[in-house]
C-alpha cells in the first residue's frame, strides 16, 4: 500500500495541521503526517481574495517531521516568493 492509499484510509500514527501567517501577510497551512516509515509535510497558500495565490508543495523525511515540514516550507516560499 502506498502513502495516499494510507492517507485515505486513514492508516497513519499521527497528524497535525497548523495555520499561521507568513512575513508577507499570507496564510500559510502546513499539514504533518506521521506515517509508519517516514513522515510527509504539505504545505499550502491559497487565498480567497486579491491577489489571488494558489501554492502547494510537499516534503519527505524518513527520521524528522520538523525536516519534512522544512523541506516542505522552502518549496512553498521558492514558488510564491521566489526565495530560497
């Protein structure tokens, strides 16, 4: 089985979603899930009103969440901010 068919049905330790602002005034949702063997981070911006921006990235660590969330957050501010 793979990581989305454990997503879905919900076969994983844990999982914890966080919201907060970036320096730029965006809101920033960064989703962390600890599956059997590794854990997965999916961070996303997406905004309801102007300027619209609709960015999502993903990162993989198999011993840290703190390092998928990271990885995870530099791919997110390379593609709306173009930094990193």
């Amino acid at each position: 089985m793979d990581w989305k068919d454990s997503y879905i049905k919900l076969d994983y330790i844990s999982r914890e979603i966080e919201q907060f602002n970036s320096e730029y005034g965006d809101e920033i949702e960064l989703e962390i899930v600890h599956f059997y063997d590794h854990f997965r981070a999916f961070a996303t911006i997406c905004q309801d009103e102007s300027p619209f921006k609709d960015y999502f990235a993903e990162g993989v660590d198999y011993r840290s969440s703190d390092e998928a969330s990271k990885k995870a957050l530099e791919e997110l501010y390379r593609q709306a901010y173009y930094i990193c």
